[in-house]
C-alpha cells in the first residue's frame, strides 16, 4: 500500500500541527528526530537511559547520574538547520581529544550533567532561585534548559527517572556451545554480542517513569517508535509499565518505523518481519496504525508478504516508501523520511 492510504489526520481532531511522540535512542532516534522536527513544532523525544559505554558510561559510573549520551544526541537533532542551530549541535557533540580524563568526552554531556548537579542542589552556590524552584525535577529542568539554550524545536525527556541496565538471553555468544542460552548485562555488550540475542529485559524490572513522558504519551496525537538499536533503545522503552501503559491507553495513532537494515551484533540477518516479531514478543499487547518500511529493505515477495502478515497481528498496514540515503547506504534522508512522515500523518 502507499502512505496516502493510512487514514489521514483529520482536521477538527487535533491541533493543527499534531503532539507528536518518538521514543527511542542513539542514531536511531535523532534520524526520526531530525525528520519529525520538519513535521510538527510540538515534538517530545522519550529517550532511553541504559546507555553505560564512553563518556555516558563513565559520568554514569562516577557521579551516579542518568547516561546523558543519547539525550544529547537527540536535543542535536532537534537544533534548527540556521547558524544558530547547527554551531549550538557542533558545540553539543563535540568530543576533547587529549591523553588525559577529558578524553572522548563529548561537551553536551558535561553541560547537561553540570545542570543537573546545579538543579539537584549538590552544587547550587550562585545559582539563580527562579533555577533553583526547578529543582523538584532536576533531570527534565536540566534538559529543558540546554534546550532552550539550543533553540531546540522540540522536548527531550528521558523515560525514566533513574539509570537503567539492559540484561538480556543470547544464544550462541560462545562459540564452543553455539546453542547455549547466556545472560548479558550493559548495553554495549549486548549491542556487540556475537550470539543471538533471544529477548531483552530491565533491571531494575519496574523503574520509575518520567511522569511528564507519561503525561506527553497519554496527550499524543502520533507517537513513532523507532528506528534504532531494536532490542537495545527501541524495545527498553517499551518494558516501563508506566510507559507502555501510557502508550496503551493513549488515542494517539502509533506509526513504527523499522531500520533500514539489521545491525552488526544486535539483529544480524533479521529481516524486516522478524523484527516485529521480535516487538511482538515483547511487547504483545502493542497496537499498531502503521509500519513504515524502505523500499529497498524489502528484497523478495516473500518477505513483503512476511512483513504484512507480522504488521497485521499489531493491527497495522504496512507503508512502503524511499527513506533511505539516495547513495544507497543504510542512513535515512532526512527530507525524505519527513515526507513519508507528513504522508502517514496526512499533512500533505
């Protein structure tokens, strides 16, 4: 099917320019977000917090402080295409390189850590009191003013309130048992697994949610999940029960976007099925409105027909549109996936 026939958004439903939602994380995220930001003005990332590698990893470690790294990446996303905008992103993803402690550390997870120690109070000396009032929640008052600092079209939240692990079974992550079930703990050591990763899970199992993610998701119009690291930042944000009960409950349509192609380690080999299969199988009382697709992810009948079967148990129709890179690599087009975007969400 083509995007203009999913039921469009009707006018006289919502506002004008609809809420809209993304969860996820990494590169993953701040593609749909450097997309959606060309959708709608009134945009909220939900952010996965399991990061625990490089500069994230390390504030994590010592100041025992959510892993900023991908809250960073997507408030990147979400700077304007203006001089203002892309020097501000620059500023927020540039790396030091030195043979001491700063190095690799990128300076937007310094800027939003230093926030958040401001906020929280452990370091509050000079700090204004209209700053101080925010500190009840220093993590969202933190973001909220890198981004206002960034001219940022949109709100980063993280979708918990505290630092999370992902723990997951993996078949076949020793070579001499290739059929043996393993347990492995962290985000990077999942997402660089040589075995199969069979099914993820959170420790600890029921954190606390964003209450204002909660609060974004049930007044949603259009939430888009994916794409992105599919059992480390895409599903993580679907095993909060807070979260997904928002997500449940919410009227929002949902549209899922599904990578372009597997990735090394985390889903070698898995076709665009399996992968909601995979989703499924997390998250099975999950419904979907619509699964958006690359065209050239999509290499026989066989697995369009697969893909339709897996997209109809969530209730969705499949969207087939040209979203990726026009060199062929496996980037999204920013432009591109912002028209498939308005498409779905019938603002064209």
């Amino acid at each position: 099917m083509t995007a203009a026939s999913v039921p469009p958004y009707l006018p006289g439903t919502g506002p004008p320019s609809p809420r809209v939602v993304a969860l996820g994380g990494g590169h993953g995220l701040a593609a749909s977000l450097s997309a959606l930001r060309h959708v709608s003005p009134r945009l909220t990332a939900v952010v996965t917090v399991a990061d625990n590698g490089g500069s994230s990893g390390r504030l994590r470690d010592e100041l025992g402080v959510l892993p900023p790294g991908d809250l960073r990446q997507a408030l990147a996303a979400l700077c304007g295409d203006d001089d203002w905008g892309r020097t501000w992103a620059s500023v927020l993803q540039h790396r030091f390189r030195s043979s001491g402690d700063l190095h690799d550390h990128a300076l937007g997870n310094l800027l939003i850590v230093a926030l958040w120690d401001l906020l929280s109070g452990a370091d509050s000396e000079g700090v204004p009191g209209a700053v101080r009032k925010e500190a009840s929640a220093p993590h969202v008052a933190g973001l909220d003013w890198v981004a206002r600092l960034l001219g940022a079209r949109g709100r980063v939240l993280p979708m918990s309130a505290v630092p999370l692990d992902v723990v997951a079974k993996v078949r076949g992550s020793d070579p001499n048992a290739p059929d043996a079930v393993t347990q492995i703990r962290g985000q990077v050591q999942v997402a660089s697994t040589r075995g199969r990763v069979v099914s993820v899970a959170l420790d600890p199992p029921d954190p606390p949610a964003c209450a204002e993610a909660v609060t974004a998701l049930r007044a949603a119009d259009w939430v888009v999940v994916g794409p992105g690291s599919w059992y480390t930042s895409v599903l993580p944000n679907l095993l909060v029960p807070e979260l997904f009960a928002a997500l449940h409950a919410t009227a929002a349509r949902r549209l899922l976007t599904v990578n372009l192609a597997p990735q090394q380690g985390e889903t070698d080999e898995m076709t665009p099925a399996q992968h909601l299969i995979a989703l499924g199988e997390h998250a099975p009382d999950l419904r979907l409105d619509a699964v958006l697709v690359d065209r050239a992810s999509l290499h026989t009948t066989a697995e369009r027909d697969a893909l339709s079967d897996a997209a109809g148990r969530f209730g969705a129709q499949v969207v087939v549109s040209d979203v990726r890179a026009r060199d062929g690599s496996p980037r999204h087009d920013v432009l591109r996936l912002a028209a498939a975007y308005l498409d779905i969400m019938g603002l064209t």
